[in-house]
C-alpha cells in the first residue's frame, strides 16, 4: 500500500528566508505527487501536483518542489517565506491506476517568525 | 458559490446519536471524496464515489459510517450512534474526471463534528 510520510510535524522560519518541506512516499511505481495547503479556517488549496515529465514543478505562490525517484522524496520549496505561508502543508500521493483518491501525509504546520 | 460547499460547518452532538453530514459538490465534477481531519492525523480516506457508484469503501471505519450519493451531485455521510472518537473535522472534495484525469481536488472546508 502507499504511504506518504512528512517528517517534520512543525518548522519555524523567519520571514524572507527559504523553506524547505519535505516529503517521502512510498509506492511501486511511479506515483502522481501533491502539495496542498490549509491555511487557517480555510480548505485545503492545491499548490502544484507531479505526474510526469520535468521533475521540477512549478506551483502557485512561488511554490516548486521537486521529484528524486531515487530518495523518493517530493520535497516543497520556495526562496522566500512571507507571513501569509504560515499554514499546514500536505503532501499526497495518487496510486494513477486502480483505485482512485490521495493518499495523504500527516502535515507539516508551518510558522512564520517575524 | 462555485466552490464545493459543505453543512452543517459545526456540529455538536451527545454520544449515540445520529448525525448527517452533507456535500455539495462543484457542478460537473463526477468525482467526489469523503475524507476525516483529526488532531495531528493527517487527512484519512473515508470513501470515493464516481457518479452515484461507490467504487471503493475501503477507508470508512467501521460499519456506522455510511454514504451516498444521489443524482451524481449532492452526497451525505451518515454517522450512526456517533462515539467521541468519531469528533473530527469531515472534509469533502470534488473533482472534475478524479486523480486519475487532471488530478485536482477542490475541498470544501469542511465539516467539524464534536461527540459530547
């Protein structure tokens, strides 16, 4: 079965610095990978997805992440955090074949230090 | 509105009783998913419907959760003889063709039930 695991539960940056999320997943193939975003008292919003192709995908927010099939990672980045990405980051991993639906990660909540 | 639109957006309830949670999915999309939201469990898979077909159950926990879809629109998840561990926040997302097309769930912001 697929898995996802983030393994930070909480990270803390300061304001214009960069952010790194990181993302593991495991599966067989290769997957479709997700980055959303839930931001306080909101749903969850889709930064970008990976289904194949360039392994550096670009998302909205100034988001990117990139895929490593070789450390099977998917991790999110961006080079300057502002106050408004303060929010619980989730990475998913779509099986793309037989059943449908995400599988997500346990999240990573995101601080923003003045 | 044009986003997926989730009731009741709270909901408390006393343990043993019955509660219906609805979902109004965006017009068109023929996927539609039930997820669960607890404290630091991550979002958990509870159901997917394609139409008004449920291909896969597999994610509800146990047989007091129940679904259905009507109309390939609007879906209900029932809790029967609600429990304090079922308190979760329920989290609905449509999608257009589902993963396997373009990808894309669109959530709803959910539904938080508390089991007194």
């Amino acid at each position: 079965a697929q898995s996802v695991t983030q393994p930070d539960i909480h990270i803390t940056v300061s304001e214009g610095a960069s952010l790194e999320l990181r993302c593991n997943y495991s599966y067989g193939a290769t997957p479709y990978l997700f980055w959303y975003v839930q931001s306080p008292g909101q749903g969850l919003q889709l930064l970008l997805k990976y289904f194949s192709g360039d392994t550096l995908v670009q998302g909205i927010k100034g988001f990117e992440a990139e895929f490593k099939r070789s450390q099977s990672s998917f991790n999110l980045r961006k080079p300057s955090v502002h106050w408004s990405d303060a929010a619980e980051y989730f990475c998913a991993v779509g099986e793309g074949g037989g059943a449908d639906g995400l599988t997500f990660g346990k999240g990573t909540h995101l601080i923003i230090q003045p | 509105g044009a986003g997926v639109s989730q009731s009741p957006s709270n909901k408390v309830t006393e343990k043993g009783k019955d509660v219906e949670l609805r979902c109004d999915p965006i017009s068109g999309h023929t996927a539609l998913y039930w997820y669960r939201q607890s404290l630091g469990q991550g979002l958990e898979f509870l159901i997917y419907f394609q139409g008004n077909s449920a291909p896969d159950k597999s994610g509800l926990p146990s047989d007091r959760f129940s679904a259905e879809r009507t109309g390939g629109s609007v879906s209900t998840l029932t809790i029967q003889r609600t429990q304090q561990e079922d308190s979760a926040v329920y989290l609905c997302a449509s999608s257009l063709v589902g993963v396997r097309g373009t990808g894309e769930l669109f959530f709803g912001e959910g539904s938080r039930l508390t089991v007194l």
